[in-house]
C-alpha cells in the first residue's frame, strides 16, 4: 500500500483472479487497484472491463457499506448473466438501431446482440476484455486498443480511462479516445447503485429520491430504440427535475416496469462538467451526485435482473439467480444506473449530438461521482 504524500489516500495493486482466454487458451492475471481515504471511502478498480467493483462508504452513523454491485470472482463476471455490473461499455454504449450505422454515406453492419439491434458494444465489446494498465500517482490509466472492423466498427481506435479518488472522496474517470478512420463512439461506465448497500434489495432503492437535471427525454419504439423525437419532461412521470421518491413513480412508467430511458441534460455547454443526477437514501444519509459533460444520462432500474422469487408469477424452479459480492442476491428494481453518454443510436439522427469521431480529433467524456453524507 503506497500513500500519497500530497493528500490522505493510499492505492494498491494485487491480483484480483485469473480467467482463461476463450480466443486464445491463455490464462490471463486480472489486476485490482484499490483506493482508501481516512474517512472511510475506498472504490476498487480491475483490468478486466476496466471495472469498478466496489465502492465504499460510511452512513451517517459511521457504518461503511458497499454501495455497488458485483462480484468477488471472475467467475462472477464471465456469467453470461452479468448485467454489465460496474464496467465500461464500447465501443458504443446503448442500443444501434438495425445494428447498422452510416458514416460520410457508406454503411457498415455492426454486430448484432439484442434481437435484430445492437447492444452495449456487440457481442464482445470493452466489457469482455482485459485492458492493459499503467499507474501515474494514484491515478490509474487503463487502455485499449480495438482493431479496425472489431464487432464491425471502422478505424483502429485506442481507448483509456483514467481512474482516480480525490481528497474530497470525488471519484474521478475520464474517457478519451483517438481513431484512424471515422467511426462512432460512445462510452460509459454501468455502475448498478444500491445507496443502502449492495445486498439490501428493492425496498430500499425505493425508498431513494431521485433527481435528474433534464428538460426532456429521447422518445423509443417498442425495442428501446430512439425514433428522432425529444419529449418534454414536464407533467410527465419523466420529470425528475424535482426530487421524487422512487417507489412512488418507478411502476408508473407506461409500457415499462421501471425507468430505462435517456434523459437529455440541461446544461449550457457539453464542453463543461454539469450537474447530472443526484441520488439521496435517507435513511443512511448517504448521497450520489453525478457530474459530467456528456448530454445525456440513461437512467436504469434494472428491470431486466431476475425478479425476487415473491415477486415472480411463473414457475419458480425456473427463475434464475444472481449471486453477487459475498453472497448477497440481486434482484429487480435491486439497483439503478446513471450512464453518462451521448444519445442512444445518436449516429442515425441528424437532430442529436454529434456522433462521429475522425482522424486528428478527440473524444473525451468526464465524470464525476461526490460521495457524501447528511447527518
């Protein structure tokens, strides 16, 4: 363990698991980096997915629970069942309508993983590799490189995210990427919250409120996929600009069973950090405030994790199971998500964000998550 002589964190590194390559038979060393504070915030970072597996911190009685889901092994996240707990997502993060984009009028047919759409980078995307790792202080920077046409995508492009604790218990990640031919990215992280702990379920993401700084949101079709028009938030159940206690509005959503939309942020320049979302478990005191320069925030209730077996109406015998972080059991509505990113499906909509990396530019997406407590 190394302490930083400017600040109060200290940062490790030590061998999280090994996984074996199913590309290349190789067996491959995962490597964890670990933060701590003094005042009892620690996050854990691994190579694998360039993953946050656990973030710490104290309630308002001093008790430090982890508020994130995922999993002690790597066994955990090679399950075919892994929701994308805590990793990055590329190299376009959300859904591509038809699984096809076209760029400067030629059109390339990416893969396809959810039905006839594209989802969260394809069918192997930056959550399914080992990224290479270098340490700068107490900043960690991992990369990647994918390869021209990997999951159909042009260019070769070289991606890094940049990890770091502050003082002020800021978890800090920036994500920047450099391509050889124009192509489309966008990244994110998908944290699953739980401000209460990470094993306590439903009945206390219920009891969160909620707040998103958006003035409306990217209506879709019956696929999730975005049809071009934005929708005011205001007298709709989207309205989060006022926090709202989540069981109160989280069954509501018309033709949902629970929030998986992308909000578009109100903010004057997405070329600085803005409010995003904030999140607020009373009876912890625990709080989440996200800051970012993206445009939009998909905001995700993890309706699609296995329902509670008192929940479920079906055979029972049939329900799978998700089995996390020391046994703890993870169900529907168990969690939520704040994505930063561009717009779903941006590439097909001339009336969305810009979507397209070229040569010479840089993409660069920044977050912010403030950890802290009300007494």
């Amino acid at each position: 363990m190394t302490p930083n002589p400017r600040n109060n964190i200290t940062f490790d590194e030590d061998e999280f698991d090994k996984y074996t390559d199913s590309d290349t038979g190789t067996i491959v060393s995962v490597r964890k980096f670990t933060w701590r504070s003094t005042s009892g915030v620690s996050v854990q970072v691994i190579t694998y997915g360039a993953t946050i597996t656990s973030i710490k911190m104290p309630d308002k009685n001093g008790v430090i629970d982890d508020i994130v889901m995922g999993f002690d092994n790597m066994q955990g996240y090679l399950n075919p069942l892994n929701p994308y707990f805590g990793a990055t997502v590329g190299r376009v993060a959300n859904r591509i309508g038809f699984a096809r984009i076209t760029i400067d009028g030629q059109t390339f047919h990416i893969s396809a993983n959810l039905g006839q759409h594209t989802l969260h980078g394809g069918l192997k995307g930056f959550d399914k590799v080992n990224w290479n790792h270098y340490v700068n202080g107490n900043k960690l920077v991992l990369s990647y490189l994918s390869k021209d046409l990997e999951e159909g995508f042009p260019g070769d492009v070289v991606s890094t995210v940049t990890f770091e604790l502050t003082d002020e218990n800021r978890f800090l990640y920036d994500f920047k990427c450099t391509s050889t031919k124009p192509t489309y990215v966008n990244l994110t992280n998908h944290s699953y919250f739980n401000l209460a702990g990470h094993g306590s379920g439903a009945t206390e993401v219920y009891k969160h409120e909620i707040s998103i700084n958006a003035d409306s949101t990217t209506e879709v079709d019956k696929d999730s996929i975005p049809t071009g028009k934005l929708l005011p938030v205001s007298g709709t159940i989207f309205d989060l600009r006022i926090p709202k206690v989540l069981g109160t509005v989280i069954h509501m959503i018309p033709g949902y069973s629970g929030y998986d939309h992308n909000f578009c942020i109100t903010k004057g320049t997405i070329q600085e950090n803005t409010f995003i979302a904030r999140a607020y478990h009373p009876p912890s005191g625990r709080i989440l405030e996200v800051y970012s320069n993206q445009p939009g925030v998909q905001f995700y209730t993890s309706n699609s994790i296995p329902e509670h077996p008192n929940d479920f109406k079906g055979d029972k015998r049939k329900l799978a199971v998700l089995t996390g972080k020391g046994g703890a059991r993870y169900y529907k509505h168990g969690s939520f998500c704040f994505e930063t990113q561009n717009y779903p499906d941006a590439i097909n909509h001339n009336n969305f964000p810009p979507a397209i990396l070229y040569p010479g530019q840089l993409y660069h997406h920044t977050v912010e998550y403030r950890l802290f407590v009300e007494q």
